[in-house]
C-alpha cells in the first residue's frame, strides 16, 4: 500500500467489498472479553460468564474486567469501599435532574446527567490512564444514584439517599434507593447476576462508540455518553424495554402469540428479543437468564402483569419455540431478562438505563485498552453520490 500513488489508493477502495454495518471485520484486538459466536461461548478475561454468576459478586467482576485479575480479599474490600464512598451526585447534578422537563425517558436523563457529571469531576482535564480509571470508577458508582433519582424524580417519589456507610451492596443500594426496600437475599442475588450478565460484551454498537469516542483523545465522560446515546436504540440496549412492552401491550395471552408473530413476519417487522449479529445459535447469557426468569416468574407474588396477561414467561417460551422452529432464529437474552426484570419490581422505563449502569463497566475497561495503543478509527464510505454538478446561485433554483 506504501508504494501506491493517492489515486490508486482510491481506485483500490472504490473496488472493496463493502462491509455493511462493519459485519464480520476484525479492526483490534482485547483482552477484555471474547464471544464464541458459533458456541455459544461468552468470557470475562478468560474466564466463563457461567461460573463467573454462579460464584462471584458484580463489584468482584467490576473489579476483574478493570484490572485484569481476580480481586484477593484485600483488594476487594478496598474496591468496594471506593466504590461506596463515591456512590453520591454533586448537589448541582441534583438541581438539574429536579429541572429537567417530565415524562422524560430515564435513558435520556442518564445520558444527560452523565454528560454533565464530567464538568463536577476533579480529573475532568488529567487523560492519564491512572485517571481515566479514577473517573470510571465514580461514573460506575454514581450512575445507580442518577438512576434511581431521575427516576423517582419524574414519578413524584421522595428521594432515597445511597448508602454511604457500606451495608449495602452494589446491587442491593440501587434496588434500595429505587424502591425503597431492602431486597430480601434472593432478589439481591438475582440483581447481581443480571449485572453480571449485562458487564460485557465485546465490541458490542454501544462499546465501539465508546472505543470510537477516546480514540480521538476525546475524554472517558464523553466516551461513557456516546455510548449511553448508542446503547438506547431498540435494535442494542432498548430492546429490553421492547419486548415488555410487545407482552404485556401487544400479545397479552398465550392463545394471541402465533397469529401475532406471524402477522408481524408477514410485514417483515423484527421481533424484540430474537437474533443477534454473533450467535447464531443460543446466547449464552440468555440460558442463564431463562432459567432465573422462569424462577421468578413462577413466584405467583412476584410475577403479577395486571389482570388479563398471561405468565410471561410461558409466552417468551412458545415465542421462542415457535421462533426457531420456524426460523431458526435464536432468542438472545433481551427475551428474557424482561420478564426477569418484571418479576422483580424494576419498573419497564428502567430496563435500558439499567443495562447502562451495568455495561458502562465494560465501556470504561475498553476506553483504557483502546487509549494503550490508541489509533484514531477512521473507516471509510464509498461516494455514490452525483458528481461535477454546477453551482446553481440562490436566485436561479
Ligand atoms: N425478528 C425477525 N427476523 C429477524 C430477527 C428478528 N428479531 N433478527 C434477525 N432476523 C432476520 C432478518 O429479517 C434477516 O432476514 P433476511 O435475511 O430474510 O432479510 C436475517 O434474520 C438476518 O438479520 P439481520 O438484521 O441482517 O442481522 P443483524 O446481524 O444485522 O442483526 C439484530 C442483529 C440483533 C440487530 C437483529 O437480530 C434484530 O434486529 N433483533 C431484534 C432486536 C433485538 O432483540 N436486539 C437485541 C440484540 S442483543
């Protein structure tokens, strides 16, 4: 390629294959995650999601996918403890989000918040990377609290203030600040596992707008709100939201689901909770969530749509049945960390920002690997446009 004149650069990659939406093209390499697309394989730092939930807490996994290792007992305590003492919002991050407009998505508002958070943070102008994990550590610990303040804000609800002195965990304080219980053992142990599930996932929209963002030089804050931005689009992160929605709006009972999805087939119209640009087969991380959502949605107090709804995790099921016997299409674990999160309390505006607050952790651990051997990703577009059009002045037109 060095030897080539600019021209025949541009012949060369006017003559490219296109990839559209980058499918299949390799443009780094990590050492944060790797999914076994064909598999159904999906590790953290080598190790696997399926032990990583059965046997570890989300601050261990924060831990182990910032720093490369498994926490000793040591460095745990310390990390949890920083993460607590930085779980508060500055007071005027608290104004703005008691200013902002009602009936606002909460997705917005985080991203928002986010975004303003930067201009509060003593590191905001230091782009070492001792700092950047500094300030990815206050961002993860603080988004629970922008959550859960935006959220009970716009309903009209008292504030809970995060607990400072440490009793809570991680998924615990934000259930608490939220709905204002304390989870009992096992809902806090069903929050740390979707946490866990929803950390990381590779170079994932939401992720490469992050890695995209700091590779400009640009700030982690940035980076962290580029990929809120991303993350909210119902074919990433909004799915969730979707597919609550498509249950207990749309399908309602189990006698509705095969009309309605062929119907919604026939128009070619995607269905929420179905396919993914990796696997093509079981998402691991759908497996795991299946099977606590089939737990909980069985608990008949926990699992109560309103009147006239079928069990929704009965209908996920023959949707999935019906979707990959039909199409071979895969469920992936949208479909049912919905009905999970229903069961749970969470409320269906909060399903996309609480994947932010859990995958902002792999968002942080990637801006720092991509700023260790940074390279400005600058891909290309092929100009199918006109060409050698005459100026035409604004009178004349
Ligand atoms: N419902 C119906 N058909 C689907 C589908 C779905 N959820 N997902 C994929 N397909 C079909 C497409 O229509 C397409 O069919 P065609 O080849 O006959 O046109 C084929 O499968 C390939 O789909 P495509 O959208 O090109 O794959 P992709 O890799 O670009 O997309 C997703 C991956 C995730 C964007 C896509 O599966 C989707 O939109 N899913 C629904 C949204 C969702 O749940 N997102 C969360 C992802 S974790």
């Amino acid at each position: 390629m060095k030897t080539m004149s600019k021209k025949v650069v541009e012949n060369h990659i006017s003559q490219r294959p296109i990839k559209k939406g980058l499918v299949g093209v390799v443009v780094d390499e990590t050492k944060i995650c790797s999914i076994d697309g064909k598999n159904g394989g999906l590790t953290y730092r080598g190790y696997a999601i399926e032990e990583l939930v059965e046997k570890s807490t989300f601050e261990e996994v924060v831990y182990l996918l910032l720093f490369a290792h498994l926490p000793n007992e040591y460095e745990l305590e310390e990390f949890k403890d920083r993460l607590i003492q930085e779980r508060d919002i500055p007071d005027r991050i608290l104004m703005i989000l008691k200013d902002f407009p009602r009936n606002t998505t909460r997705i917005e508002l985080l991203r928002t918040a986010i975004s303003a958070l930067s201009l509060y943070d003593k590191d905001d102008y230091n782009y070492s990377e001792a700092a950047n994990l500094r300030k990815g550590i206050r961002i993860i610990a603080k988004i629970p609290t922008l959550l859960a303040f935006s959220h009970r804000i716009q309903s009209n609800l008292p504030l809970i203030e995060p607990d400072m002195e440490g009793n809570l965990s991680h998924a615990a304080n934000f259930y608490h600040m939220l709905t204002g219980e304390i989870p009992s053992d096992k809902i806090e142990e069903a929050f740390n596992k979707v946490l866990i599930l929803h950390a990381e996932h590779t170079l994932n929209a939401s992720t490469f707008s992050a890695r995209v963002t700091v590779s400009t030089l640009s700030d982690i804050y940035s980076a962290i709100t580029s990929a809120i931005g991303t993350l909210r689009g119902s074919l990433h992160g909004g799915a969730n939201e979707r597919v609550i929605y498509m249950l207990i709006d749309e399908i309602k009972k189990k006698d509705n689901i095969i009309p309605w999805v062929e119907k919604k087939l026939q128009k070619k119209e995607k269905i929420m909770g179905f396919g993914h640009r990796v696997y093509k087969n079981w998402d691991p991380r759908a497996l795991i969530l299946r099977e606590f959502s089939k737990e909980f949605c069985k608990i008949e107090e926990m699992n109560t749509p309103e009147d006239g709804i079928d069990n929704l995790f009965d209908m996920v099921e023959i949707l999935a049945d019906y979707m990959i016997k039909k199409k071979n299409i895969y469920p992936n674990m949208d479909l049912y960390s919905a009905p999970l999160l229903y069961a749970l309390g969470v409320p269906p505006p909060l399903y996309t920002p609480l994947f932010a607050i859990s995958r902002c952790v792999g968002w942080v651990a990637h801006s720092v690997e991509q700023l260790k051997n940074n390279k400005l990703i600058r891909p290309r577009l092929r100009y199918v446009g006109d060409s050698n059009k005459k100026y035409v002045g604004i009178n004349d037109r």
